[in-house]
C-alpha cells in the first residue's frame, strides 16, 4: 500500500483552506471519492444517460450491461455465490428497511440485538413492535464495550427468528464475532442480518465463509458514491421475500386486476435507478479490491494506536470502549469533561481545517442509556497519515489548554 499514490487519486486532498490542507477524519460518515469513482459517474452522464433494462436502443443496452457489470463486481467484493443476492439501494437505512418490511415477522417473534444500534437498525425494528407487536431484545456489551458472548447465548432463545446486529460499532469501533453469532443463531433456527456499515468498508468479508444471511452497507462510506448502496441476502431468503416498494421495473405483468413480480434483485429495485451511482460504486468496490482490505485494516490499527497513545494521558479525556486500539478499528470516539464536543469539532475545523464528527452518531439510545451527552469522533481510513493524528494531537491539546 503506496500512501502517497493513493492521496494523489483524491482531488479534495489537494485543496487548501485558508492556505492549509485538510485532514478529513469524518469517514464514519462519508468517505471522500477517488478520481476513479468520479470519472465512472462522469462516464455515465457523458456516454450514456440513458435507463437500463426497459428500452431496445444502444444507450440503453450499454447501461444495462454497465448495471450487470456492476452487480458482477459486487458479488465479488463480497465473495457472494450468485449475482441475484445483490441488491442496489440508496443505503444501509434503505436496506434495513426493505427487510423489516419484507421479512414475515408476527406478534411475539422477537428480534435479538446489540445495545449499540445505529437509529437505522433501532427504528424500523421499534415500529415493527408499535405495529405488530414483535419483541425486541438487546445484548448488554461487557465492561470494555466489547461483545458479551455468554449474554448473547442466554438471550438467544427460541422466539428469536431475527438476530440483527451492527457489525462494526460506529459509536466506539468494536466489532462483533459474526462468525460464532452467525452459528449459534443457525443452530437455535434463527437468521441473521448483519449491518456492514462499518465493517465493509475496512474489512475483509466474505458473505459465503460468514454464511451470513443478509449484510447491509452503504456506498459513499466506501468510496463510493453518495446515496448508494447494497442489501445482500442468500438467495433462498431473497426468493421468499416479499418487496414493500413495488412498481415499475419489479413485474413481470400485470393486468388491472393483477400482477406477477420479477425474480430478485430485480423484484426489489422498484423505478428508475441511480445507474451513475451503481456504477461508480463498483468502481469503489474495484479500487478497494486493487488495495487489499487487509492492508486498509492494518493501516488504520496503526494510525488508531497513535492517536489513542497521544490522547490518552490527557485530563479529563475519555475514550468510548476498549482502550486497546486494536480492539477499535479506525475509530477514536471520546469526550472531555467541561468541554463541549461540538465546540472542540468546530475549533478543529476552524484552527486547523481538521474535520471530525461530534454528537451522537445516530446511536442516541446508547448515549441516552449512559447518560453522556455526545462525543468528539476521528475515523481513520486508508488516505490518512500519522502526520495527520499528530496534527491531531497538537491541535486538540491546544483546544483543550482553553478549558
Ligand atoms: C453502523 C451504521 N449503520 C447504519 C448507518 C446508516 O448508514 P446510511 O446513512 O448510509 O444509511 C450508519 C451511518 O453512519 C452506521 O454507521
């Protein structure tokens, strides 16, 4: 992995502001977008804007097989078994949704959780239970923040059909055992929806050695572009799913009277699609892929670990889960006492154009259940330098000297 070749494809890392470069630590959020990705969505708008699938003309059949490449690069990035269990969507919130709308759930089937969900996978599960009555179920983290094995155990009885867990925490970094989740919920007759926001983007995955029944992930937190994004799922279960957004470009035929859907994915791609935005995410999933996860993972251990050894002995500071770094991918997500966390984003962005994300995360029922107000959060990814955590560092003790 050649840093410096990478930092070259990210045009916004050349910008100055204020005679200054940037230091972009808000990837949690948003990922920023290599010259390649761009160039795909351009290649779309400039060769042919035109809609896959329905019309018999050249623009059409030329998109149609970029939307097929696409899915075919997906499939592989994810190590999936068949093209049909990729699914575009607009995001991991899209992707949660469609399943809790789509799974058969009834009253009293309950749905096992983390006690670190993201509002995407907390809500659609909460109005389930308004609407039908299901039951929810949270598996307290241990002591450090990390998973608890022996209380998932417990918890996973059998009215558990759903087990739906975030994979990598964007509140603190910890990632869950999928592997052993994914077994002990087989064996108890249960399914398993893992949210890859997080995970995805940094990770090596294989949806087929996980045996995993659905992922969800987002696009533009993997390079990709903004408003993308996949809902995997075994193809048996994406058989037997029934779409809650249907319309065009779902059926097969209809009548007045009746209908008859597409097989998947097709059967939940309801209306026009973001063709440049499928696009340019396979081409994120391609430069990934040149990269090597593997190294994106090692990389980002090692800037967390410069900048957890440079923060940790300052007063007052508190880093959100495990202290060892290791244990938190790229994620550094603290707080200080006496000082607000939007106040310290917002002189790290005007003192010295570092960006990084303060609040809740969208895990509000976690900061609520704890009652902490909010936290300062840095997440890495693989453009980012040690120069930049020990920028980082000068720069938010300085803040932290005006308390
Ligand atoms: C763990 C996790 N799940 C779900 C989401 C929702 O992602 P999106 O807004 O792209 O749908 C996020 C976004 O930050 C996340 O971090």
């Amino acid at each position: 992995m050649n840093p410096e070749k990478i930092r070259s494809d990210f045009p916004v890392l050349q910008r100055q502001i204020n005679g200054k470069g940037i230091v972009y630590f808000d990837n949690a959020c948003m990922s920023l977008k290599p010259r390649q990705v761009i160039e795909k969505i351009n290649e779309y708008y400039e060769k042919h804007p035109a809609c896959a699938g329905r019309s018999v003309h050249r623009l059409s059949s030329e998109v149609e097989e970029e939307v097929q490449n696409a899915r075919e690069a997906m499939k592989k990035f994810i190590d999936a078994k068949k093209r049909e269990e990729i699914v575009f969507t607009r995001n991991t919130t899209e992707a949660l949704n469609l399943l809790a709308n789509s799974l058969d759930l009834n009253k009293g089937d309950c749905v096992l959780q983390t006690d670190k969900e993201h509002s995407s996978n907390l809500i659609p599960w909460l109005i389930l239970q308004e609407r039908k009555g299901i039951e929810r179920r949270f598996v307290k983290s241990g002591e450090d923040g990390t998973f608890d094995m022996d209380a998932f155990q417990q918890a996973l009885t059998k009215d558990v059909k759903i087990v739906s867990m975030v994979h990598t925490s964007n509140l603190d970094g910890t990632t869950i055992p999928a592997r052993e989740i994914v077994k002990a919920a087989h064996d108890n007759g249960s399914l398993v929806i893992l949210d890859a926001a997080q995970s995805m983007p940094h990770k090596p995955i294989s949806a087929k050695k996980m045996d995993v029944d659905f992922l969800a992930f987002s696009g533009h937190k993997m390079l990709g572009p903004t408003g993308t994004g996949v809902l995997y799922g075994k193809k048996e279960h994406m058989e037997k799913l029934k779409p809650f957004i249907v319309g065009g470009e779902t059926i097969k035929f209809s009548t007045y009277n009746s209908f008859e859907l597409l097989e998947p994915p097709e059967k939940f791609e309801a209306g026009l699609q973001d063709y440049a935005g499928i696009m340019g995410l396979a081409e994120a999933a391609r430069y990934l892929d040149s990269v090597g996860k593997e190294n994106i993972t090692m990389h980002e251990a090692e800037l967390n670990r410069t900048i957890t050894e440079g923060i940790k002995g300052i007063e007052g500071l508190s880093i959100i889960g495990p202290e060892n770094p290791e244990l938190r991918s790229g994620i550094v997500s603290f707080f200080v006492d006496g000082m607000d966390y939007h106040q310290i984003a917002m002189l790290l962005s005007s003192n010295a154009n570092i960006m990084v994300r303060s609040g809740q995360h969208c895990v509000h029922s976690w900061f609520n259940a704890h009652g902490i107000k909010g936290s300062v959060r840095a997440s890495l990814y693989l453009y980012n330098t040690k120069e930049e955590c020990r920028t980082f560092i000068e720069e938010l003790e300085k803040i932290l000297r005006l308390k």
